[in-house]
C-alpha cells in the first residue's frame, strides 16, 4: 500500500501567497530617522514580485546568493522574498562582524549582487574592492528621508523595482537552500548553515504554535534581533506566514527609541538579547504596554534583574528562548506548564526549559553518548536533532567535529536536566572550568554575580592554575554612577556559592567586549586579563 | 550550495517520544459504563512499546495493515500509535457503515489482524466469515467491566501485551503509508484515503497553531469524532504532540453523559458533527463550563440556533471547521479576525472561514479553473492543494474524476468567497439545484427553513420539473412536542429567500436519515420523496 497524499513541496512562497491572499491589508511598518513608513502585505507582495523579475534582469541564476548589508526594514523583507522563492539564497550580511569577515562571509557566500542601505555603502565598497568575490553588482536601497543622487557604478533599488516586470513566485523542491547565514564564532571565521526551503517552512509552522512563541493574526511582531542572525530569529516569516502586523525597526535600537515603538504600534511579540533588552526595559517604564503579550529574550541568559523588570514594567515574564544559528533559532523555551505552582515557574523562566515540538535534544556523556541522568546536577552535553537543525557547516573544514557518528548536533553547550526534562545550560563546552578536579560553573557563577544591586554585567572564565588545574576569574561592569571594588565582589559571593567557586581575582572593568552576535566574548576577556595579571 | 539540514523524516514516532519524554504524568481518561480509567503517557507509551511487540509476534509484516473496530478508548490509541510507529498501517474501522461496507473496508484495507470491542465481537465474526479478506486473528479487548473468558478463536488483549517484548518504535521514511480511512459517501462504496506520516504529521503540528485550534499542554481534549473519521479529526494525535491531557468517550456518546464528562474532567478542546453538539449543548446548561476553550463543529453546517446555544451554555461561540477526510480534517476554521466587528464576526463563524496554513484553497469555475470573482455570489467549485491534501483514492476506479488536470483536489463543494477571503458553501455539487436558468443554493435554503423556531432540522433537494427543469423540495423535523404544518413552513419562507426558491413541497418528517459520516443522506431522502410524490 502506498500513500495517497499530494506531494507539494514545503516552500517559502507559501507564507506570502497566504498573506498577500488572506491579510492585504495587514501593515509592515518600518521605522525611518524622520518616524515610519506603513506598507501592506498585499503591496508588499507586488513589489516582491517585481523585485523577483528585477533579479532575473540582474543576471542572477537559480541558486546564486544574493546580499543584503543593512538594517530590519521592509527593504530586507522584499529582497529577502524575492531572493528565496525564485530558487535563489538570500544572505543577511552581519554588519557587525569586523570588516574581514564581512568580506569573508560576502565571498564564502558567493552573493552575486548585494543590496545595501545607503549610509553603509562606503563601508561595504571597501570590503567588497578587497576581498574575493564574485559580486557583480551593487543596489544602493536609499534611507527614507535621503535624496540625494544615485552613486557611481551601483543602481538605485526603487529605479530597479520600477524598471522590472513582476515574475511568479514558487519553488518545487523543499530541499532546494533558501538562505545562509553565518555563526559567529569567538574563534576563527565564522561557520554557514544553509536552511532549505522545508527546514524554514517547519520553524516558521513552529513559530506559530501556542506553546512556542504562538504567532497569530492579531498580533504585532516587532523583530529587534537582526535578520543575520538566523533570519532574525525566523520571526519576520512567522508574521508574514501568521498575517501578523509587522514592525521593523530599522537602524535605531536605542532603548528610548524602541520602547517608544513597542508602546505606539502596540507590539505584542518581540525578540531580542539581553543586552537590548537591558537599555529597552527601563524606558518602557510608564509606558503603554497592554498589548505586550511575550517578550522573548536569547543568545544568552538573562540575569534574574532583569526577569523581575520586565514583569515590573509589562506585568509579563521574560519568555527565555534557546536556540542556535545551528538549530533553527527556537528550539527550546523557558515557559512553565500550565499547572506549575509559582516557585516551579519561577526555576523554569530561569532555565532554558523545553524543547519545542519537533526538535529532539538530549543530554549525553560526550563519549559515550549516554543520557545523564535527571537530577538536575549531572552535566552532559546538549546535543540536537531535527528536521531544522544542521547536519554540517557549508564549505567548512571544521564541519565534523561538530557532529556525533549518529548525526547529532553538538550543541558546545553543557546542560543538566531535571526529573521533568526541564534544561539548564551551566557552561559552554570550551568554558569549562575544572578546579581541582571539581567543576565549576560559570554562568551558575555569573547569576551569582548579577545577584549584586550595583553589578550590571559578570564573565567569568578559567584560567591555569598550579595547584588546582584551573581556577576561576571574573569580570564585572558595575551599573552607571555606582561604586563596587573586588573585596565587596568576593564578600557577595562567599556564602552564595562553594567556597571553591570563589573566584581568585575580580576585574571591575567599564564595559564587556562582545562578540558579533552580541555574546560576551570570553576570548578577548581573557587576553585582557593576561595583560592586567602582572 | 546545497541544504546544509539533517534529512529527519517528518513521522509520527516523535509525537510518543515527546509526550513519553516530558509528559509522562499527564493522564489519559477513557469513560467506562461505570466510570472513567485513568492512564499516563508515560503508561501509555510503555504498553505502546509492548504492543508493537506482540504485532510482531503476530507475523504483521512491515507495511500490512491493522483494524480496530470500537469506540474512542485508550485501547485504540495504544493499538493506533503501536502499528503507527512501527511503519505497519492503521485502520479503524466505521463501526457506523452498513455491514457489507464494513466487510468491504476489512477486505480493501487488507487488514491482517483486527482488535475489536468484546460487545462489538459477534457483529463483526459475522462480517469476517463472509467477507474476502486477509484477516488471520481477532484479538478482543475486553470492556473494563466485564471479566467473562476469552472467546473461542480469539485472543486477549491483555494477553497478548503481558506475553509481548517491548521493541523501538521509528519510521525511517515520512513518505510511508501510517493509516488508512474511508470517506463515506452517499452513493456507492467507500473511498479509501492512505496518509502518509508526513501528512499526519504536518496535520499535527498545525492543530497545535494558535489560529487553528491551537492544542496547548495545558488543555483537555475530548474527541467525539470516532478515530474512524479522519483518526478523529486528528485530535488524539495532536493532544499527544502537545502533551494536552486527553479524554476519550468510549461508547456512550448520549448528551447527559457527554455534557456530564465536559464537567467533571474541565474539558477545554472538543470536536463533533452538529447532531452530537444538538444532543450535548442543552444538557451543558447549567454545568461548570468554565474550562471550555473551543467546542468544534464540523462534518455539516451548524445551525444559528445551535450557534446561539454553544454561547448561551458555555459563554464561547461554537468553531465551525472545514475539512474532508481527502483534506486533513481541520482544513479551514470559522475564526474571525482580531480586529472583525460584532457583525463581521457573526457572518465569519457561520460561514467556512479562512484556510488554515499549509492549505491552499481556491475557488473557481469548474471547467476553466478560473477563480471567481471575490464577490461574495458568484459560486464556483472549492478546490485544494497541500500536503496533507490526497492526489488519488487507494485502489479506486472512481478515483481521476476528483482531480483537476493540474493536481487539486475537486472537493464536491461549491462555494463563494467574499472580498476578505472567506469562504462559504453554499452547496454539494451532486446536490445543486438550478431552477429556470437560475441558481438555488440548498444549503441557504436549510438555513432560512432552520430559522423557524419549531424546525430541528431540515434538508432541500431538486427534483425534476418540466417547466423550471429543477424545482426545490424541502424536508423537515419538528423539535420534539413542537407542531409543523407545511403551510406554515412556506409561509415562514416567503419574503425570507428570492420567490423562485420557495419549495414547491414541504414534507414533514419525524426524522431524516443520515449517511455513516453521519451527514444528511439526500439521496435516501430523494427517494423517499418518489414514494410520496403520488
């Protein structure tokens, strides 16, 4: 017996013949220096299609790469459709990387045209002069509220759009890829995943699930998280899929800025890293955020200060998410389940929680393989599997050590899990820190940390020891306008954590460098500390 | 570039595994005659492992097919997930079907083994002994209450679990069949539709979207749907993904007991066919409904007052949901939108609504496959695309004429779509009735008649005439207690519809005859109205 089924691929187009067909009318709003810019998805959809027949015109062939450098706007949302259902591969360039990736990533990609805001095209030329690549083209998307002339030998995107005939939009094979995007690594260059058409079109279905982040027609999706990194965390596509109202910041981020925004779109769902949200939180103090109805926050935890802001502020708990470029970015999310008592949901907001539906996880002896226990206190690796994780990086000779034999993911991270499968990451795997044989967590020591009322970001991080192996070191940024020396640091912890978790040395610096992606950057802490430890 | 993703297959296994993993507490409660039986999926899942044991020892080879004949129970779900999960086929048998069909299903499906509710054993002996058929065991699943011994020929299935090995339970392919069901047509035998896991699984994952029916860990979901409509209109599926608490009814589907369960259990998600909700509604009234969520209504239109009750007795509007067994069950939903006004919203949940996403839907001329105009009249055939959507019936001659030339399912429905999207019904084709050149829509026609304060039910059909080619005839059943004369009925009709769609007769039954589906069998009752047409 053989299945009757239809066999119609899970494509990208789908999500914008759905929106264009079923919520024309919906906005995409896109902030400008000068205020915003209201558009349609029935609009959208038609500039979309004459982009499409603007790439064919552009010489751009089935699976070649197009570029975009810049900011979350309608702009990036056009091309990004345009690219990906005519069979091409859409590249978020990340503009905060250092320029030698960015020429890196533009070359690894092999983007054959590359469209960008008009304030970053200096920048971008240079790199593009410099590097290896295969662009052949440049289309300057003019700011809002700028116009001055076209710039020599590069195009103006309006003048493109107008001059193109639309073209249909539809992808026959789900296995065809859709878009690349970089991991940014703390080491080396940075790694690329290629999502396929099915692996986007699962995450997004995902997205719009109750108990993931539950995108839905009434909501308003305002997307803070960059669209380099993993597409913007795949909430622009779950809005358009959703027929959400969808706000795209553009350049501006500043917390005044956003919190001005969440309150008069009224936006519902948003998502971002902790360090955004640590500058937009307080602004939003007094403000109206009666729609706000999940804040999502991720690519590191969230201190416990700023969980209790965000419920002082919109009376709702940060929702944590975990995820990876490598997993699709919602795999797992720290929600409570229905019948958790207060204190058991206070633990769970504080963890990474569950898997979403449809993505495996496991907790195992890197070795062996062999789940650890859950008791909530063996560490194991977390290691990955599903139809929206990577099986390899794209062109990368440092693919296989990422991968178990059996085609896991392996995360980098290490995790315990409690009796209800509960997650709780306690380190990266190259940031362990083992003293004396004993472990010592380092992110259960930065939460410790924060813990201090004057403390507003802590790293910590081993360095060699004689005696013990390794022995901890932290550095921490005191809050603006507040006093802290290293004595009171280690007096906060004594009593909080095992003694043998103290750290030897505190660093009290005035900010933590990070990395592309936002993440602490442990690496450059530590060549710091080598230079301060006279 | 090629898709850097892990090739997982998209199966039903996952949802086991992830309800096992990090629901294991939640309970399955199936009604007995004296009460209810609790399990949990953790329970569940270990006898699910044993059970696929046992199918082996029973020689079911990969790929054969497995009946169940019985009641919505936790048996069911057991055998379901046990030949699911191990790449075999699942059947569950109409137990409402005339008995040849029930013979003629065993023998098309090439069920191997079948499980059956002791009370429903000599029923279904008889069918096999006649039939043709691969049938080589019956295994018996006693009603909980009853302990009488095992029958001759038959084997136990507790037996048969405690004497089993529990083996693995994985699909290696998403394309494989997982379960077979049959539509039941008014005319001629039944149609046989074959899912894939992967149709069942993007199903799945759909009920789990918030602007579907959005199933969430924190519901409990009742199907009244038999699991041999569409596995129960896929909900039993969808509460395991979830981790949602499940109640299944077992065979006392009457309104005391059922309005009595929804009570006592704080049901929050349940589906059945408007006769079901007209039997269970009223007895609702009164009873702690707080706990309701979303009470579904499919199969045939749901009446204004019927509409009107659900909100009356559990303060929620009833959701009416499209969808054939060829279709995935929940096709499209009756939601209005967030920001519909009163009015808008009343016509959208009377009407078929909005495709859910991943389902395509057009509506169009039948021989141009030109969509019709959104105006809101003109009718045209709904057809759909997707992949949970069928491209053929299993071994069926009758199979080409229900496709278009380009893949789409020919739904034998006509209906109109209005300026926003969405759709109505407004007739079966097979059931269109043109009088004078002119259109009269059945189903408009059943809605005015139910208008009546004293009409339960009603049905129109055509009948030929010489002058107008079809003229309109309508059949109707008083509430109980409730005086009708046809006179009145016409009266009532008259300034209500368009003068030519006033029926030409108006029989007044005691009741009107219903196919397996439990639809309104016009065809019977055309042939009942040759009888009194003296």
């Amino acid at each position: 017996m053989r299945s009757t089924m239809q066999d119609t691929p899970l494509t990208v187009p789908h999500f914008l013949h759905r929106s264009a067909a079923y919520f024309p009318d919906r906005h995409i709003v896109t902030t400008t220096p000068s205020g915003t810019r209201r558009s349609t998805y029935g609009d959208w959809a038609t500039r979309v299609g004459r982009l499409a027949g603007a790439l064919d015109e552009l010489g751009v062939g089935a699976g070649s790469s197009v570029g975009y450098y810049g900011w979350n706007t309608a702009s990036q949302l056009e091309v990004y459709f345009a690219t990906v259902c005519t069979g091409r591969v859409f590249h978020s360039i990340n503009a905060r990387l250092p320029a030698d990736h960015v020429g890196y990533t533009i070359g690894h990609a092999e983007d054959e045209v590359i469209f960008v805001q008009k304030s970053l095209l200096d920048g971008l030329g240079a790199v593009i002069e410099k590097g290896h690549n295969r662009v052949k083209q440049v289309v300057v998307v003019s700011d809002p509220d700028d116009d001055s002339p076209v710039v020599d030998r590069t195009l103006d995107y309006e003048a493109v759009l107008s001059a193109a005939s639309p073209v249909g939009l539809s992808v026959a094979d789900e296995r065809l890829p859709a878009s690349i995007c970089y991991s940014g690594g703390t080491t080396g260059l940075p790694k690329a995943v290629v999502y396929s058409h099915r692996a986007l079109y699962l995450h997004t279905m995902s997205l719009l699930q109750t108990d993931n982040v539950g995108i839905s027609e009434s909501d308003v999706v305002l997307p803070l998280v960059p669209m380099a990194h993993a597409n913007g965390w795949g909430l622009p596509q779950a809005a358009v899929a959703a027929g959400a109202t969808l706000v795209l910041p553009g350049r501006d981020l500043s917390g005044p800025k956003i919190a001005e925004l969440i309150a008069s779109e009224a936006v519902s769902v948003s998502a971002a890293v902790p360090t955004v949200w640590t500058r937009v939180l307080p602004e939003l103090a007094g403000k109206d955020t009666k729609a706000v109805r999940e804040l999502c926050s991720g690519g590191s935890a969230a201190s416990a200060r700023l969980m209790d802001l965000a419920r002082e502020v919109t009376g709702r708990p940060l929702l944590q998410v975990w995820g990876m470029t490598e997993t699709g970015a919602f795999a797992a999310l720290a929600r409570e389940r229905s019948k958790d008592a207060a204190g058991r949901a206070a633990a769970v907001r504080a963890s990474q929680g569950f898997p979403v539906a449809g993505i495996d996880m496991r907790v195992v002896d890197p070795d062996t393989r062999t789940p650890v226990p859950r008791d909530g206190t063996t560490i194991g690796e977390l290691q990955c599997h599903g139809p929206s994780v990577i099986a390899s990086y794209h062109d990368d000779a440092r693919s296989p050590e990422a991968f178990t034999v059996d085609g896991w993911l392996r995360t980098g991270d290490m995790a315990v899990v409690d009796s209800e499968g509960c997650l709780r990451l306690v380190d990266r795997t190259k940031d362990v820190i083992k003293s004396g044989g004993e472990w010592v967590s380092s992110i259960d020591l930065e939460h410790a940390l924060l813990a201090h009322p004057a403390i507003a970001s802590a790293a910590v991080f081993g360095v060699p020891s004689e005696e013990w192996g390794e022995r901890p070191v932290a550095c921490v940024v005191p809050h603006p306008g507040m006093a802290l020396d290293s004595d009171e640091v280690l007096r906060h912890l004594s009593g909080r954590v095992a003694k043998f978790w103290v750290p030897d040395r505190v660093l009290i610096l005035g900010a933590l460098p990070t990395t592309a992606v936002g993440k602490i950057d442990k690496k450059a802490l530590r060549t710091t500390f080598e230079k301060t430890d006279t």
